[in-house]
C-alpha cells in the first residue's frame, strides 16, 4: 500500500468516533424520502466546515446538494444517501422493539452510506494535501433513493457530467463489487382518480361510485394482470403499490384518491410494456367508478452501464483492505440476535466472505436510482455486508437488520467501505492510465447500448406531494397514531 492511500486510511481511523457519531445521529432521526431536512444538512455542513463548496437545494429538491473541492487532476465522484425507510423502525437493541410504532428506519443503513463516502472524500482530500496530488473531489447529496427519485434527476440536471470516475457503494448482499449485471430498471407513477358530477343529485349520493372505489378497482385489475404480462414474469420483474390518499372522507363517497405503481423490470422494453397495462387498468377503474383519471410519472430510471476497468481496480483495493473488522462487542450482540430468535449463537456470527464479482452473480438484482448515472460518467459499484453469518433453515426477519444499523457492526462497516473508496480513489489519482481505461470503456459501451433518458426536461420532482413523514420533529410524531 502506497503512502497516500496509508494517509488517508490513517486519518479515518482517527476519524472513527465523528463517523460513528454522524450515523448513530442519522439513525435516530430516521428521516424518510424527499423529507431528510436534518439529515442532508448534517452531512453539507460537515462537508462546508471541512472546507468543501456546498450547493444546497440542487435539482427542485429540499433535501439534494452538490459538494466538491479541489483543482486540476482528474475529477473523482461519490453520492451520499441518508433515506429511511417507514415502517422499519427498530431500537439499536437484540430483540424485536420499534423505536416509534409504524415509524421509519433503516435495513440497509443508509444511515451509514451517506457518511462513509463523506469520510471517504475528506480522506481523500487529507491525503492529496499531503501528498500534494491534484484532484477535483466532487460529492452528491441524493436523496429518496428508496423512492428512485434523486439521482435520476440530478443526472438529468447535469449534475454527474464532467465526473472522470464515481465510485458508488451501497450495504448489503455480500462484500463484493457489482459486474456485469446490474440492478434493474425502475419507475413508477401517480394515478389520481377524481369524481366529476356526471349529472345533478348523483355525484356524491349514497351507493353512487367514489374515487376510492376507482383505486380499489385498479388495485383489483393490476393484480388480476400479473400472472398475464410476460414482461413482468421475466427474470424477477415486480409491480408494488402505496396508497397515497384515500379521499380521507368520513361520511360520503371520497372523491379523490392517489395511487402510486412502481415496477421493476431487466430491461426499458419491459418496463414500458408493464406500465401500459397499469394505464389500462386505471382506465378501466376510471370508467367502472365514473371517475377521470390523470397519470403522473414520478421517476424512471434505465438499467445500469458497468465499467470493468474501474470493477478491477477497486477490487484490488477491497482485497486489500479486507472484510470489516468486527470486534468481540459486534459478535456478542449479533449473538444476542441469535440467542433471541432460537439459533444457536456461533462462534463468528457475521458474514465476513468477499465474494468475487463472478461469483456474487444472481445474489441480488435490485432496483436503484444509482443506474441513472451509469449513463452520465464511468461507474464501480462496491458492496459491504454487515449481515448475520447464515444458519440453516433460518431467515433472520427485518427488525435484525434493523436494529444491525444501530450499532458497531455498521461501524465496522462503514470503516470498510470508507477505506475502499478513498484508496480506489487515490489509485485513479495516481494512475492516469487507469482513467484513461475506464473512460474509454465508458464510451464505448453507452456507443454500443445507449438508452435514451426517460425523464423529460419539464418533469419536476414530486416533493409536494403526501409522501410519509414526521408530523413533528425531532422525530417524536409520526403520522400514524401509536397503537
């Protein structure tokens, strides 16, 4: 290991405790999609005292900002998430115990994500001070990734062009870093169904049709239609839906309901081929229900564009910093986890394997906001795993991931990643041909299988709208009333 990258993994080892300290905080804010107020600005202001330029409410979104320092080299990205997730909400304890019933929190600790490539850049930046290596260091606060909706915009707005690498990593599945196959495309919309007066004394009169009936009635076509869209059966494709307002009408027939579809699907055609058919299955409801309705694209994301140069270069450093380093206190508590759910504890009860990027092939093919800019600059994707060591027969539940995200073993986690990425990051510094290699594959890769953007120019992003939140905070009310 070169003396930049020793620098930069020394100074975050003497870091440890802010970084731990910043996702500790995260985790108990817990601030769901498009509505991560404190969490964003805790990571931008950090970044602004550590002497980064901060850009804040890029994109038409609140809680979206662009960072970077530095100038001359070549110009090297990183995204920060901060997103949880409602209904995960879990105390940093061994057992099942929500925080705030129906609350929001975290399975795959974004809590983490966001503050790790945040550390990871102030690594990066502490290094090449001291090394006196040029770079531009750019960093994107992306928000609502469970939604899909940041990155996509943000790419959209041009906010990843001009970036030579970036270096994504998520948690969870196993420690590896993504190759060829990556996650699926993604989108989904908004049907709104409103009742109009069809004629004087029916509109709104006991037994006739509301919009709430029209939502039932696509809800009941779209899962009649499932087993019927090839393209939905094909390699794992899916349909899920939200209710994003019933009418909330006490005594009469609600007039206005919100539905909202997402879809994931391998490839852009099947994606259009699922969401005609929803279009069908609203129109249908609409006329059943005597309702209008008005389809709204929310988010669309393409399938992602590997870079094999880049792939290659930070599994050299993840195989060189190792898997995280756990301590005896993260064993004991992912044994409690155990113990409480009837497995016999063992004597390593965390998944510590890296897998190589063959082998990790078919482990996990989400859909993720993080494609979108695969288009937009050449991209590695690496993966951390802070899950417990598998035990036959057993499916650990959500809350154990959950409650993982509270304490030190997503510290670990995080240091790992945090490692990785600042010395990938000071390997491409230091190596212009790998730069070189990996742009070029860039290129001729999107020359090869470009997909066009799907968002257009116009499309603002959906923050106005009812998504789940705090009623107050800090988050001491949530929407849902406690049981």
């Amino acid at each position: 290991m070169d003396e930049a990258k020793r620098t930069a993994l020394s100074w975050l080892l003497d870091n440890a405790p802010e970084m731990n300290r910043m996702s500790d905080q995260l985790f108990k804010w817990a601030e769901p999609g498009l509505r991560e107020y404190r969490s964003s600005k805790l990571l931008a202001d950090y970044l602004e005292s550590h002497g980064f330029e901060v850009t804040r409410c890029v994109s038409g979104m609140p809680t979206a900002f662009a960072s970077e320092w530095g100038s001359g080299g070549p110009v090297v990205g990183f995204f920060a998430e901060y997103d949880a997730t409602p209904g995960h909400s879990q105390r940093p304890v061994p057992y099942d115990e929500p925080d705030v019933p129906y609350g929001p929190g975290f399975t795959d600790a974004h809590n983490m994500l966001g503050v790790a490539s945040v550390m990871a850049a102030l690594a990066v930046k502490h290094a090449s001070e001291e090394q006196g290596l040029p770079i531009r260091i750019r960093l994107l606060g992306t928000p609502a990734e469970k939604l899909c909706v940041g990155k996509p915009y943000m790419a959209r707005d041009g906010l990843f062009d001009g970036m030579d690498c970036l270096l994504a990593w998520h948690p969870g599945g196993p420690t590896t870093v993504l190759g060829e196959e990556w996650p699926r495309a993604y989108k989904s919309a908004l049907y709104s169904f409103r009742v109009e007066a069809a004629s004087e004394g029916q509109s709104g009169a006991v037994g006739y049709p509301g919009a709430l009936d029209a939502a039932f009635l696509m809800y009941g076509n779209v899962n009649t239609m499932k087993e019927h869209m090839p393209a939905l059966m094909r390699r794992g494709g899916s349909v899920s839906e939200f209710m994003m307002t019933g009418g909330q009408c006490t005594v009469a027939n609600p007039e206005f309901s919100q539905l909202v579809y997402a879809w994931r699907n391998s490839n852009l055609a099947d994606q259009e081929a699922v969401g005609a058919v929803l279009d069908r299955c609203a129109r249908g409801a609409a006329l059943v229900a005597d309702c209008t309705v008005e389809p709204r694209v929310l988010t669309a994301v393409r399938t992602g564009l590997p870079n094999t140069a880049l792939k290659d270069l930070v599994w050299r450093n993840l195989e060189e910093v190792g898997a995280p380093a756990y301590t005896e206190e993260d064993k004991e508590f992912a044994r409690a986890i155990q113990r409480t759910l009837g497995v016999k504890p063992m004597d390593e009860p965390l998944y510590t394997e890296i897998v190589p990027p063959e082998e990790a092939y078919g482990e996990f093919h989400p859909a993720d906001d993080v494609n979108e800019f695969t288009w937009h600059c050449p991209t590695a994707r690496l993966y951390v795993s802070k899950a417990l060591a598998p035990a036959p027969g057993v499916s650990y539940p959500r809350w154990a991931s959950s409650a993982l995200c509270g304490v030190g073993v997503t510290h670990r986690m995080g240091m790992c990643a945090a490692q990785v990425l600042s010395a990938s990051a000071l390997e491409l510094i230091q190596t212009p041909k790998a730069v070189k290699e990996a742009k070029a594959e860039f290129l001729e890769r999107k020359r090869r299988h470009d997909e066009p953007p799907l968002l257009p120019r116009d499309l603002k992003p959906p923050t106005e709208l009812r998504w789940p939140e705090w009623v107050s905070r800090p988050g001491d009310q949530w929407w849902i009333p406690p049981p």
